[in-house]
C-alpha cells in the first residue's frame, strides 16, 4: 500500500511539473529535463509513468476532468453549470488546466496526441442528456449539438477573457455566456432555478470541499 502510495505521488508530481512547463513554454521548447527538475524525481521514475513527452502530454490532457468539485444537484442542468463556473474559477490558478489549454489549442499537439475538447464535449453531452430526460431541457434540443456549440462558445470567452484581462473576469463572462445560452435550451421551470452568478463556482468549491472533509477517514482492514 505504501509503495502504491509513493507512485501515485510520483506520478501526480510529475504530471504537475510537466503542466507547468508546458503552459509556460509550450510542447515544442518544453525539455523532459526541465521536468524532471521541477518534479525532483529520477529519470526512471519518470519514465516509469510516462515513457515520452507525447505521453506526458496525453497524461497533462487526461488530467483536465475530474470529479473533485462535484456537488450532486436535483436539477441536472445545475450541475453542468456548476462544472463550467467552477471551472472558470480554477483556471487562473490551476497549472494543470492552463497547459491542458494551451496543448489543446496546438495544432501540432492536436494531430499527434489529441486535445482535452472531445472529453469536455462528452461531459456536457451526458450532463445536456440527464437534464433532458428529466424534463429540464426544451425538446427541441439535440445534447451532442448544444455541448459543441457551448464548448465552441466557451473557448471565445477564455481566450477573450485571457486576452484583455488575464482571465480576472472569467467568472463573469462565463456567467454571461450561461445567461445568453440557458433561455434558448432550459424550459422555463428550470430556469428560473438555476443559479448562474458569477461567484457560483467558489462557493460550489467550498462547499465540494466541506463535503470531502466530512467524509470518514478510511478503515485499515
């Protein structure tokens, strides 16, 4: 257990240092041994995990989604919401979205290894589905198209976002972007609850954190 603990360490603080890079540098100037310098760990380990760079790439792309701030909802609709305010909240500051960003956006990148869209699509896609099925969404909208359209939507509004402020109102175009969307796919009962406030994705991180606090610690068997 403790040797399995010590990789799953490993793995994470390399996956970290490989992100940092790649958002500062970009995929082509980033080096392995700059990564292994800003992990700290060997050689071996490293290559134990991630046997390229395209690995460490892929590897900094599937880290992208994660389920660490997921607060279940009543309404399915909320929470497809909550996951792009959270996730505007956490971009300034998450090294690991940041170079999932800039990878995703490399052509170059996007040919060989891929780029983290298709996920984000799907996940919106399944959340877009749920609220349809229960009754949520008009009947006229088709899940896998509106997920498209958002994410195509969503990528205008952090690249403005980062453009003219550094992402510091992010929250709010995010908030606006929701405000313009949701009257065109929501029925009106739905609606008129969803909570699309700027401030939404850190209190829905706060109080996803509250919740894992409160989670029993495991029992050793």
């Amino acid at each position: 257990m403790a040797r399995q603990e010590r990789a799953i360490r490993t793995r994470r603080a390399v996956v970290l240092a490989a992100a940092g890079v790649f958002a500062e540098r970009g995929y082509t100037a980033a080096t392995i041994a700059e990564i292994l310098e800003r992990a700290g760990v060997t050689k071996g380990a490293l290559y134990f995990h991630f046997d390229s760079k395209e690995a460490l790439a892929r590897g900094v792309i599937e880290a992208q989604i994660n389920r660490d701030h997921v607060v279940p909802r009543e309404l399915k609709l909320q929470e497809w919401v909550d996951v792009g305010m959270t996730l505007a909240h956490q971009i300034p500051e998450d090294v690991v979205l940041l170079a999932g960003i800039r990878l995703s956006a490399d052509l170059h990148v996007q040919r060989r290894i891929g780029s983290a869209w298709p996920a984000w699509t799907q996940l919106s896609t399944d959340y877009l589905s749920q609220a349809k099925e229960q009754g949520e969404v008009l009947p006229h909208v088709v899940p896998a198209e509106t997920s498209e359209c958002f994410l195509a939507a969503w990528l205008g509004t952090q690249t403005y976002s980062e453009v003219t402020s550094r992402w510091a109102d992010l929250s709010e175009r995010v908030s606006v972007l929701f405000n313009h969307m949701l009257p065109a796919i929501a029925t009106p009962a739905a609606l008129i609850r969803l909570d699309t406030a700027p401030d939404r994705g850190a209190r829905v991180m706060a109080e996803a954190r509250r919740l894992r606090q409160r989670q029993p610690a495991p029992v050793d068997a």
